[in-house]
C-alpha cells in the first residue's frame, strides 16, 4: 500500500512526515524559513521559501523511503491557515510577501469596519470576529495600499491553496472548508463563498480557490515537481493545521477537545455536525468535512503566542541556546519568584481579541534570574490554556473533562502538570506527538483507501503520558489571578493616539 507524506506547512518551518498503514511515522525531515518583520506588527514570508523549504523536505524524505523500498500512497497538506498568499496564474508567481496570521498591520481597519456596524453580519456568516489575524483584511490592504493589481490571473490562498498550485504543475486552485472559514469571506452556514464579504471587503470573487472537501481529491503531483515522488501521486486531503490536529488526536465526537503547542497554541472542541450559534471570546470554525458530505464544526480558542516565547527566550534575549533547554530550566526552580510574563507580542487572542495588547513583564526583583523567566514562560502557556478552556466550557456548556494535547510544547511534562492543575482535569500526551500531520495523513489517506473509515483511525489513539491535578484548586487559582492581574496591565498598550477604545468615553 504504501505510506502517506503529510505536508505540514507551519509558521516557522515545513515539516514532512510519512505514516503506515498502522498510523505510526515512517520518517521525517524538516526545514526553517525565514519570518520577516518589515515594521513593528508586521509579519512576512516569502513563498518561494516556504515552497523551497516543501520541495527539500518532501523530496529528501521520499528518497530515503525509496531506499528501503517503500512507495509514496498520497500526499496530504496542512498549513499555518490565514496567512495570506497572492500569485499571478499565468507567470506562475508570488506577486508580495505572505502576510502572516500574526500580523497586525490592519487592526484600524478591523475597528473601523466593526465601528461601521459590520460585526454582526461577520459573526453570523462566517463564525469569526474583525480581527487582523484573518485573511480577508489582509488580502484587501494587498489589494489596495500593497499594491497587487487586480486581473483575471491574479490568484488568493492560504498557503495550503499555494502548494496545492504548485505541487499540480498550476492545474489546480483550490482549498478546503477548513482554510476556507479562516479568511472571513466563506459562508459557514453554505460551506461556500460569500458575495456579501467579497464585496465588503473588495476582494474579488475571481481569485478564490475552489473549496473541496478536506478529505477528498486535490489532483494530482505533475511531473518532475518533486525528485523521487512520482507523477500521478494523488493529493488525497487538505486542512488547516488546527483541524487537521483535532482530527489526528482523534476527536471525532461531540465534546472532545485538543489544545496543540506550537508557535502559538489552539484549543479545538468538536461540537458535531450542527454549527452553534457565535460566543463572545471564541470562534466557529468548520473542523474538517469528508468526501461523503459528513461536516464537522469546532469551537477555537486562538492563543498568537506560546512557542514564540520560547523563540524570543532563545533568539531575543539569549537565555536558551536550544528550544529543548526551556523545560529543564523552567523545572530547576519551583516557581517563577514572582515574575508574570503575559506574552502578547502581537496582541492577545481568545478571550479577549486585543490587537493592541503588547507583552509584559512584571514582578521582577533582584533575585529574578534565567530559571525565573523560563519558568514564567512555561506557566504564561498553562494560564493561557486556562482562559481559553473556562470560555469554551462557559460558551459550550460542555466542561472538559479531559484536554488531549500535541506539538512541539506537549514533550515538556512540566508544562502538561501546569496546565492539568490549572484545570483541574486530566491531561493526556498522545504517543505520536505530531498530531497535525497525522491528521493530515489520516486525511489524504481516507480519501485514497489507505484506510477504510474514521472508527479504523479512532482505534489508532494511543496515551503517552497522562497528568492528573496535582494542585488544589485555590492554590491555582491565586496564580491565575495574578496572571488576570499582568493582562490587565497589558491591554490596549499600543493602540494609536486618537484612536478610541471602544465603550470609552469620547469626551
């Protein structure tokens, strides 16, 4: 039968993972692109790198399962989902830097547009707020101050949209529901396009990909596009990345939830096939839909920053030499002396959706050291987890009972005992770590006969480690509120002179 190579498109770096038909990983490679930060608040990729960075490390992969003798099966695709891409169809070409999610060049105009009295309609189309992170607001400043002509070749997709053209040889432009209920220009309730946006947001309706289902057919690899995957390899299944984690931890019921750590971390709850009515601090998303019509939604919490903080620890400040580092420094003091770091780089997300919040660090003392700041890195992550997890039981009316967790964060056992005291609820480490390219594997794979059905990959579920409360509750929650405290004081810090808070008074 052959593996399936997941494409795992993130924010820092791509990686491929090839999974068996047991669902265990067969092999792995990894590359770093650069991130790009032309001005405060803006955050950008190139492209060409990001496919540069797919092309090595699906390729090197490939050969070294050529070399044992085993066969490519599919391709599946999982991406940072709302950074925003644009090429030119005809010259086959990024005509600007991809904007990233993180960016927050056009918070003024999210506000403006909620100050207009848009909110309402966005909410109820599209499950998300007028926030920056989406694509939508992106993709019009690219339009307008950025300068990208309009055209009948001029194309827009999240990143999964970009390999999906580039890896057909151009033949197909197309995404799934998942990316697409990312950008604030598709109908949740129709699954499809919404003139409505497109017109609000000037963006036009020709330079949309098509929407397939995430597990489905997305074409196929042309010719000589990557060394050692053969042409015809079939592209089975697309998902953004916190999907495709929800559906790879197994969440396939009503209830269950997942948070992953990665550059930022996202706390999924699958609510089943009916789309629930929009909360106030999360977002409705489309969780993934299959090639039989089955839809799944999710309640998301967003938090921008968890793993960018230990970057920053590493490459802004020189405390780490090695992300591996955090934990076992963070862990060789029992606390963080005092010191709280509310880690809002780029704002704060979920619950409170402030594009102008900036970090802080606050509690310092003479006595504040290395061990100090890593830990209150670590216990920033777990507070984060917790404000997210109380608003979406509070929305839901569905406490959870359990939190399934994975990426690049969950291998510290110091951060999985953080959060379930903060909890209060068991937290479980699956064996297989990288949940998002299972996902994404299991995706593509369902959808080429790799596997039969969702109970086949539901029985593949299998615990590493599992952390039960250590803490009492009022012991957690004295440190969540001198967290609550240092968010307070992070709020609104960078919103522009002259520009009013909303529900402040405008004398």
């Amino acid at each position: 039968m052959g593996v399936v190579i997941a494409i795992d498109a993130g924010t820092t770096g791509v990686r491929a993972m090839a999974v068996d038909e047991a669902g265990r990983p067969a092999g792995f490679a990894y590359r770093e692109f650069a991130q790009h930060y032309p001005r405060p608040g803006w955050v950008e990729h190139d492209p060409e790198e990001i496919w540069s960075a797919v092309t090595a490390t699906v390729g090197g992969l490939a050969a070294e399962l050529a070399g044992r003798g085993v066969a490519v099966a599919a391709l599946g695709i999982t991406d940072q989902r709302e950074t925003t891409v644009v090429w030119d169809r005809a010259r086959d070409e990024p005509l600007a830097p991809a904007i990233v999610w993180q960016d927050r060049r056009t918070a003024a105009v999210c506000e403006g547009l909620a100050a207009a009295g848009h909110l309402p309609t966005i909410r109820r189309l599209t499950g998300l707020i007028l926030d920056p992170y989406f694509s939508a607001t992106k993709l019009a400043w690219l339009l307008g101050e950025g300068g990208v002509p309009t055209g009948p070749d001029l194309a827009f997709g999240t990143v999964d949209s970009w390999l999906v053209w580039r890896l057909t040889g151009g033949q197909v432009h197309a995404t799934d529901p998942s990316n697409a209920s990312r950008t604030s220009l598709f109908d949740i309730n129709r699954l499809a396009w919404s003139d409505e946006l497109c017109g609000l947001f000037g963006v036009p309706s020709t330079c949309l990909p098509e929407v397939r289902p995430s597990s489905g057919s997305f074409g196929a690899v042309a010719a000589g596009v990557i060394d050692h995957v053969p042409a015809g390899t079939p592209i089975g299944g697309v998902a953004g990345d916190q999907q495709a984690a929800l559906f790879g931890q197994a969440c396939l019921r009503p209830g269950m939830t997942k948070n992953t750590y990665g550059t930022g971390s996202f706390v999924l709850m699958n609510v089943g096939a009916e789309r629930p009515d929009p909360v106030d601090g999360l977002l409705t998303t489309v969780a993934w839909t299959l090639a039989d019509g089955t839809t799944a939604y999710a309640l998301e919490g967003s938090v921008f920053v968890t793993g960018a903080a230990v970057q920053w620890l590493r490459d802004g400040l020189g405390i780490i030499r090695e992300a591996a580092e955090v934990g076992p420094l963070a862990a060789s003091v029992p606390d963080a002396g005092g010191a709280v770091l509310v880690p809002a780089f780029t704002g704060l997300g979920s619950p409170w959706w402030d594009p102008y919040a900036r970090g802080v660090l606050v509690g310092l003392t003479r006595g504040t050291g290395r061990a100090h700041l890593a830990r209150a890195v670590v216990e920033a992550m777990a507070y984060l987890t917790r404000d997210v997890v109380d608003a979406m039981a509070a929305a839901s009316g569905r406490p959870v009972t359990t939190l399934r967790v994975d990426g690049g964060g969950a291998v510290m056992d110091l951060l999985l005992q953080l959060v379930a005291d903060q909890l209060q609820v068991p937290v479980e480490r699956p064996q297989v770590a990288e949940t998002t390219a299972l996902g994404a594997a299991y995706l593509a794979g369902l959808a080429t006969g790799v596997w039969d059905s969702v109970d086949q990959l539901s029985a593949r579920w299998a615990l590493d480690a599992r952390f039960e409360p250590a803490l009492g509750s009022a012991a957690a929650d004295r440190g969540h509120a001198e967290w609550t405290r240092a968010v307070a004081r992070s709020r609104d810090w960078a919103r522009p002179p002259g520009l009013r808070a909303p529900g402040s008074d405008p004398s």
